[in-house]
C-alpha cells in the first residue's frame, strides 16, 4: 500500500499536470487565428482578402491576425465542418449549405439576418467557358442539349457550383417550355448525357477543362470563368454569358459553435463585415463576382455583360423547397442524372 | 519473402537470350522508359523550367515548406511506433502459440487490403463530429479530425503491416533455437532481444522500416479524408502537390512533386545499399 505522503506526492503531481494542461489549452483559448471554410473557386479570392484583412485589422483593433483557408465543394465543406472541421466562418456559395449547419446549432438559424443582403456580400451566376472562338456555338442554355457537345461540371451531389447549374438549365427550360414538366426533364437529361465529367469542387473542373483538355464547354461561376480566361489566356478561351442565367449568392456565417469555444468572435466577425466595406468589396468585384458597393459596381461594370437574372425563391420557391424537391435522394436532380 | 538479387544471379549460369529474349529485353527497356523513366525525368524538367530561382521560391514558399515538413514529421512519429509494433507483432506470432494466432496474422494485414481512401472514411465515421466516439472525445476537450494527429492515425492504420511484415516469414524460417539457447544459458527477455534477436532480424527490419517510410511519405487517398486541406496546417506534401495543381500553379506542383520523388528515389537508394549489406551482412 503506497504512504499517504506518496499518495499526496502522486496527486499533487497529477494536479499540476492538469494546471499545465489547463494553462496551456487556455492560452489556446484566446488565439489570434481563425479558420475559414470555403467553395473551391475562392481560393484566390480569400487569399487577396485575407492579405488586406490582416492590416486592416491590425489598424482598427491592435491584433495581429492569421486567417487559414481551406477549399473544397461547399456541401462536402459543411459536411466536414459537421464532423469537426473548426470552422471560425464559413463562406459558401448556396443558402442550403449554412441551412445545414443552422440545422444541427452549428449557425444561428437567423444567420441570414446578420448581415446585408441576407449575409451575401456578393453574387455570380453560372456561366460559360469555351474553346477559342466557340466551335459548337454555344451561347444559351439550349445549345447544351445539342447531340457532341462535351459538357464539364463539378457534381451536383458534391459541389453548390453544380447544383447551380443545374437550377439555372431546369429555370431556363421552366420559361422556355412554359412549365411542361416532361419536356423539361426530357431538356435536362439531355445536358446531362451531355456531361464527360462530373468533378467533386469547381476548381477540379476547371483543371479539367483547362489542363486535360476534356470538353466543349465548362459550366462555372462567371467569376471562375472571366478569372480562367485571364489566368490562362484569352487566345485559347472565350467566355460566355448568356443571356438568362441563375442569381448565384455567396453566404457567409460566423460558426457560432466554434467561435464560442474559441473565443474568437470578434475576429470571425471583423472578417466577415470586412467583405462589405468598400475596400473589401473592391478585391471581390476584382475577382469577377458581382457586388453591391456602389463605388466598386461602377468601377468593374464593364467587366460584366447584361443579363437578367432568375431568382431561386422566384422560380423555385426557396432553398427549402429546392432541397426537399430537387437535391434530396430520389429527387428531381437523381431523375435527371445519368446512372454512374 | 525477398528474393536477393545477388542469390538469384549466383543461382543458374546465364546464358545469352535468343530472338525472343532480346525482343522480351527491348520491351522491358521501352515500357521502363514510358512508365517509369519519362515521368520522373518529366518531373524534374517541369519544376526547372522556370530556372532554378523559381525553383527555389517555390520550395521555400511557406506552405509547400510547411507541407514538407508535415510529412517529414509524420514519418517521424509513424515509423518508429510501426517498427515497435512490427517486432512485438512478429516476435508474438513466431515465438508463441495461442488460439487465434491465424486470425492475428490476417488482422495485421488487413491495412494491405483496404483501400486507403475506407480507411480514411473509416477514422471519420470513427473519430469525426458526428462519428461514434467523436461527440465523446470532444466533450473531453480532444480534437482528432482535421488535425494533425488524424493525419498521424491514418498514416499509422495504413502502414502498420509493412514492419510485421518483412519481419514474420524471416523470423518464422529462423525459428526460436538461439533464443532458447540463449534462454537456458540465463539471458533474461531483454538479453535475448538485444542480443540474439535484433542481430537476426536487423536487415529485414530496417528493410521494412524503408517501406513504411515510403508509403508514409507518399499517402494520400486515406489523409486526403482526414485532412481537412486547411492551408499550411494539415496538408501533406502529396496533398499540396494536388492543391497547386489545382490553383493553376503547375511549377509549384512540380516543385513539390520533385522534393516527393527525390525522397522516393532516396529510399530506393538506400533500399539497394540495404540489400546489399544485408547480403554480405547476413553470409
């Protein structure tokens, strides 16, 4: 039996040990870095972002800051984010994906009322990117379903980018067959069949498209599209808007759940009103995404070709009922895709 | 088991090939240079064709240093505990019999069988938030996805056969005579290990430990799902070889795709001296 001047030695020793761990998972709890989780296009958009944050924030409040990116499909990304992925702020392209969160008290259901224009700080929309001098002459959404067009899209059960693409081709089709339920599943196989590949997140598409060479044509966010074309050049590709297209809005959400535990609310939320100050505003529409800030709107509309813009709560009614309607198993989406 | 190159040649007296032998000759040569050659040689010219400068800022760009030292780090950590198991495991199954013994032999493997990319779905439906042990676990304050230690488990999960192994056949042909000499002469277990065992097995065993190594170093599938890719934290180097592809910066997954092929090309290096002085070692 061990003495109790043992006894007393062991638990003092146990006791400090706990002190340290404590200590030293309390100087973890008041950090200067926060993580934000994104869709897979924005990967040079946040590290722009981040660049002009990080100063900013040191101006306005005295921290010096880190902000950690990581990229993905924004669905796999909430999904992650559910298993444990410490999400500070999440900035994802599609409503239903914070839904998600709100869903399981990762986000604060009222997450849309935080912050202006229903916490999206800006928007896109899918669009077209072809081959040099478009071969197959594609420019609306009809030209999609034409026999040999080679379509590239990241999937829709993976990537909100796809999902978009998907709403935008069943919303044309809705207007263009005046809402003939057959006809329009009958267009959307069609674009469907279409499809050489179905990529996990956006950029892999990209690569797809741009580095394998597969395709006619690849379905993205316009700001992925005019950001390829410059990043690749413009004598090998031609962007194409076309003339109707879906608005694609980009939310954003401080993690509640994480933040707290952290301690890092001030900062998740610093970063996210940053997005729509004019400097931060600036950045984003010099990415190619669209944007409300006046000063910025007029510096980069001649980037942006016309074109009228489908609501999803217009044409679809929500995100709630998009989700149980097209994207939930068996769904509209599954009727319409080809068996993999 | 290996077979030592060096046995192989003493065996039979070659002769010299025929027709057919010198067209069976001409396509070994052909597909080593397609599948084998090219690619590496593609490797090293695509991280230089931007200079050595670019070159080097790539490397040294703070991410891509930082992936770099992730997976150093990793097999730091993985090799070592594998190579403990990896002895503790075969010395059990050669030196003792107990029920089940069959079945431990086939569980060891099982990491061979799987592919990577399950186990990594595995640790996450094990480990992850809404995982069986993960709500436990992150009630108690411990964090295992999308950090580094998840990076540490998989990689462990995933190379723990390679140790046992090299080392259960070896062991098994050996058989336990010199430890019981060893035994009935009053070594103690420690003794004997130290002594008798480890000089047996020590070729096989670093053999092993190279293996593991490599397939440390070069994991991806099962990392890729536990990784969470958060940049310049938990992104090995195969995994920021993707991500700079995928940003359009080829050079830079080059760059990186080179420093990964000079520590493969290093381990075969070494993998041959091994053989070599085992050979001699072993006679």
């Amino acid at each position: 039996m061990p003495s109790l001047k043992g006894a007393y030695l062991k638990r003092s020793i146990f006791a400090a040990a706990l002190t340290l761990a404590l200590g030293v998972s309390q100087a973890w709890a008041q950090p200067t870095d926060i993580l934000n989780v994104s869709y897979d296009v924005s990967r040079e958009l946040f590290e722009a972002v981040n660049a002009k944050f990080i100063p900013s924030y040191k101006a306005s409040a005295g921290v010096d800051v880190t902000v950690n990116q990581s990229h993905a499909g924004s669905s796999k990304q909430a999904g992650l984010v559910l298993e444990g992925l410490a999400a500070d702020v999440v900035t994802f392209n599609q409503v239903t994906d914070i839904e998600t969160l709100a869903g399981k008290q990762f986000v604060a259901t009222d997450w849309q009322s935080k912050y202006p224009n229903s916490a999206s700080p800006f928007y896109s929309l899918p669009a077209f990117l072809v081959r040099e001098g478009n071969p197959k002459g594609i420019v609306s959404w009809a030209d999609l379903a034409k026999d040999g067009v080679g379509i590239v899209i990241p999937n829709p059960k993976t990537s909100g980018n796809g999902r978009y693409t998907y709403l935008a081709a069943r919303a044309w089709a809705q207007e263009e067959f005046a809402g003939d339920e057959a006809k329009i599943e009958d267009y959307l196989k069609k674009v469907f069949a279409n499809v050489k590949v179905f990529d996990t997140g956006g950029r892999q598409a990209t690569t797809t498209f741009v580095e394998n060479k597969i395709g006619d044509v690849l379905i993205t966010f316009e700001t992925e599209v005019l950001g390829t074309v410059k990043a690749v050049g413009d004598d090998q590709y031609d962007a194409v808007t076309p003339p109707v297209s879906l608005l694609a809005e980009f939310p954003v959400a401080v993690v509640d759940k994480v933040v707290d535990e952290r301690g890092t609310r001030p900062i998740a939320e610093a970063y996210l009103n940053y997005l729509y100050t004019p400097e931060g505003q600036d950045i984003i529409g010099s990415f190619y995404n669209r944007v409300n800030d006046a000063a910025a709107v007029e510096k980069y509309k001649a980037q942006f070709p016309e074109v009228r813009l489908i609501k999803v709560e217009d044409a679809f009614g929500g995100w709630a009922k998009v989700k149980a309607e097209h994207f939930a198993e068996g769904g509209l989406l599954d009727k319409v895709l080809p068996n993999l | 088991m290996q077979t030592n190159p060096a046995d192989a040649s003493r065996a039979g007296s070659p002769t010299r090939p025929g027709r057919a032998g010198w067209g069976l000759i001409a396509l070994t040569y052909v597909s080593s240079a397609l599948i084998l050659a090219m690619p590496l040689v593609l490797i090293v010219t695509m991280a230089f064709r931007n200079g050595l400068d670019a070159y080097l800022a790539n490397i040294l760009a703070p991410d891509t240093l930082h992936a770099i030292f992730l997976t150093v780090l990793t097999a730091i950590v993985v090799v070592p505990i594998n190579i403990v198991f990896g002895v503790c495991a075969a010395w059990l199954v050669t030196r003792y019999d107990f029920p089940g013994k069959r079945l431990l032999i086939t569980i060891i493997e099982i990491p061979f069988s799987i592919s990577p990319i399950v186990a990594g779905v595995i640790y996450l439906f094990l480990y992850g938030g809404q995982g069986l042990l993960g709500p436990v676990l992150a009630d108690n304050g411990i964090k295992i996805m999308f950090t580094v230690w998840a990076i540490f488990l998989v990689s462990l999960f995933v190379t723990s056969p390679f140790v046992a192994r090299e080392l259960i056949p070896l062991m098994q042909q050996q058989g336990g005579e010199d430890e019981e000499a060893a035994l009935s002469l009053g070594a103690n277990g420690f003794q004997i290990f130290w002594n008798v065992t480890l000089p047996n097995i020590k070729w096989a065993l670093l053999y092993g430990a190279l293996l593991c190594n490599a397939r440390v170093i070069g994991e991806f599938g099962a990392v890729s799902v536990v990784s969470g890719a958060i940049r310049g934290q938990t992104n090995t180097l195969p995994l920021q070889i993707e991500l700079l592809f995928n940003d359009f910066n080829v050079s830079g997954a080059f760059a990186a795709a080179s420093t990964l092929a000079a520590l493969a090309v290093l381990t075969i290096v070494l993998k041959a001296a091994l053989e070599r002085v085992g050979a001699t070692g072993r006679r």
